[in-house]
C-alpha cells in the first residue's frame, strides 16, 4: 500500500432552496466572516481557522424530518455546536431564525431546525 496523500478536511457543505439566506443565518448564529459569496454558493471562514461551512443552492432540496420517520426525507448530517450556557445559546439561535425542535432527546442538548430545515445540536461543553 502507498503512503496516505496529504488530506485536510476544508469544510462542510449544506444544500438549501437558497444558499445566501442560510449563510446569512449561520453567520448571525456563529459570528463568522463570510468568504466566498456567489449566486448559488456561499462560503463562512472559521475565525479559529479550522473547517468553514459552505451553502450550496440546490432547487430540488427536501428538508429532512426530525426525528426521522419511515419514508421521510432523512437526516445526512447535522452540526454539533457546544456551548456554554443551554439556555442562553438556545436563545440567541431562536433569534438568529433558528426553531426549536419539538424532539429533544437529551437534558444536555438543545436540537434545533435551522430555516432550511436542517436539525444542529447545541450540547454543554463540559
């Protein structure tokens, strides 16, 4: 076997009907910088340098279902944030667009619904 090539994780991708609005809203709930801005894709640079978030318009998007059911769109991917303060991070996410989920399946951690529908967790960074 070869030698592993050189690899770094870059970002994570999110699609949404429409890529500036979510980066907008991940850009009021992170306070990140925005890097890329074009018609359909979007970038936010961490401020600690590591992996950004990128936001790519895709027409045909479904938002996923939390919780999943069967035959519902299912959930890919979600973010982790940790926080610390529950309370006071699960509203500031609110005000910044963000819907509480009906399902919460832990005391320690706030799921939320991003506006294209994507579940986050806010979790106590202990």
């Amino acid at each position: 076997m070869s030698q592993r090539p050189a690899l770094r994780l870059s970002g994570v991708v999110l699609d949404a009907p429409d890529a500036r609005e979510l980066a907008d809203f991940y850009r009021r709930l992170l306070g990140w910088e925005l890097g890329q801005d074009e018609p359909e894709w979007v970038t936010l640079v961490s401020p600690d340098g590591g992996a950004g978030l990128s936001f790519q318009s895709d027409a045909g998007y479904a938002p996923p279902v939390w919780p999943a059911g069967p035959g519902a769109q299912q959930m890919m991917m979600h973010l982790d944030i940790a926080v610390a303060d529950l309370a006071e991070a699960s509203a500031h996410a609110q005000e910044a667009g963000a819907t509480l989920a009906d399902f919460q399946p832990q005391d320690d951690v706030r799921v939320h619904l991003d506006p294209a529908g994507h579940p986050f967790c806010l979790f106590l960074d202990v």
